[in-house]
C-alpha cells in the first residue's frame, strides 16, 4: 500500500500580492487544504490562501477579489465583536 503523505498548510512568498491600486508586493502568504474529496480513486484536495480576501491579482487562481470581479463569489464582510 502507498503511503500518502497528510496535506497540511504551508507558508510561502507570494511576489504577486495585488492592492486595490494594483501595485505588488511580497509577502507571505499560507496555503491550507479546505477540502478533500475521493473522486475516481483520486483524492482531490481543494487549498484556500490566507491573503485571498485582500489580494487584487485578477491572474491569481486565489484571489477573492479578482473573483468576484468575474462574479464567482460573493463580497466577503467581517464583523468583530466588540466588548
């Protein structure tokens, strides 16, 4: 039997961070599995990164942003409890 290895999330340099002026930036960025589906003996796994919501890259397959300008999702909104 193969062993698999456990999708666990990542840190990596991100050199293509957008901001809302479209300038880029490096910075960090975490890659985390999401999701995990067996399909056809195949185990598909679905990965989120942490700087999704905040990133303006429309080329970047992660980006919040650059998706919901091509209306694939919804605006994301953030409420903190304050007491």
């Amino acid at each position: 039997m193969e062993k698999l290895n456990k999708p666990t999330p990542r840190s990596f340099p991100c050199h293509d961070f957008t901001t809302e002026d479209g300038s880029k930036h490096t910075v960090t960025v975490v890659l985390a599995p999401i999701s995990l589906k067996l399909e056809d003996g195949a185990l598909k796994i679905g990965w989120a990164c942490s700087r999704a919501p905040y990133c303006h890259d429309i080329y970047c397959r992660y980006s919040h942003k650059a998706q919901l300008k091509q209306g694939k999702v919804e605006e994301y909104t953030y409420e903190v409890e304050v007491r």
